[in-house]
C-alpha cells in the first residue's frame, strides 16, 4: 500500500481506498455473508488504513470505491449499502463514493450527504440488464486496448455501451474504470488515457 501510494504521489494522480471483504484468498471476489455492521467495521478499517499511510506520504485518500464482490453485492442491497456508506462516512465525510449509476451505494450515498461518482468499465462485458457479465463467461474481460479505448469513447460522448448480446446500454457516467489484473492493464490505462486526451476529453481527479 505505501509502495502504491509513493508511485500515486510520483505520477500525479489521485489516491483512492478500495475497501472489500477479508478474504484475501479469493481476492475479495467471493460473496461472504456478513453482518452490516461487521461490513461497516471493515470497510472504517481499511479506509482509515490506507488513509493513514497517504497521510505518512504526504497526501491523502480523495475517493472511496468497494471491491469485487462487496461492490456488487451492495450495489443491489440496501443494507450493505448503507454499511458501506456508515463506514466511510465515519471516518471522512468529504470523500468522494465510487458506485455503478443508479445503484443502491449511489442512493445509500446520497441519503447521507455524500458526493458521488458514477462508474462505467471499459474493460469488462455488460450484459443487456446493465449489469456485468459474470468473470467466469467468455468475453466478460476485454483486453484489447483499442477495444477498451473504443468502449470508453462511445461512453463518454454518448453515455452509452454496447452489452454481449449487441443490444445497446444506456449508461451516463463519471468515471471509467480498468481493473489491475486485466491482461495489459498497464498498457490498455496507458492508451485509454493518451485517447481521451487526443479526443479532447479532459482527465481530472474525481475531487
């Protein structure tokens, strides 16, 4: 975490915590079932954490994101919803919640004064509900940077994403994500954002 925080500081952008369940084994992509208090706790605990290493670096956490399968899960459930919203909230109200449009976390956040940012994936499959085609289906993941650079053109500009199935999305959103461990994750950010700037879409931190 420090490590990653040095290389934010070093490249310019933004820090931002991405609290999920203690699952280490399962990369936090398997659903636990938890209590929304134990939910609440852990997410305070994991944002307070990397909060105080960016405080050691001289920097600080701006936006706050839930990962994986807690993501998802509160996405659709209020009460965890509301769990992961009281974690954040308890420990900084200014921070910005990272949530899908239209989600419970967006109205969970907005019930309690927060600000939000709603996220649209460049390098994930949607299915026709709007939701994302599950990991373990073919074509869920796309690693072709100029398939993801086209993705997130047409989401800019047009709010709008074209599912499996051809059928197309309407999605207005604020932010673009590219997961880490997608394949070229590195180079696929790289062209995304050199794209965006040549097509004449500011990049600006979510704060």
């Amino acid at each position: 975490m420090r490590r990653t925080v040095r290389l934010a500081i070093d490249a310019g952008v933004s820090v931002g915590a991405h609290p999920g369940f203690p699952d280490l084994e399962g990369f936090g992509r398997r659903e636990l079932d938890m209590s929304p208090r134990d939910v609440e706790d852990a997410v305070l605990y994991q944002v307070a954490a990397l909060a105080g290493i960016a405080a050691a670096e001289g920097t600080r956490v701006g936006h706050v994101k839930a990962h994986g399968a807690l993501y998802n899960m509160a996405a659709r459930n209020s009460e965890l919803a509301s769990a992961v919203i009281a974690g954040v909230s308890a420990f900084d109200r200014s921070l910005v919640i990272v949530a899908p449009p239209a989600s419970e976390l967006v109205r969970a956040a907005t019930r309690d004064g927060m600000r939000t940012a709603a996220e649209a994936f460049a390098d994930r499959a949607y299915s026709p509900d709007g939701s994302l085609v599950p990991r373990h289906m073919a074509g869920a993941v796309i690693d072709d940077p100029s398939i993801v650079l086209q993705r997130a053109l047409r989401l800019v500009r047009s709010h709008e994403v074209v599912a499996i199935d051809g059928s197309v999305i309407c999605l207005q959103a604020d932010t673009i994500c590219v997961h880490g461990d997608t394949p070229h994750a590195a180079t696929i950010a790289a062209v995304l954002r050199r794209g965006l700037v040549e097509a004449g879409i500011t990049c600006a931190p979510l704060t």
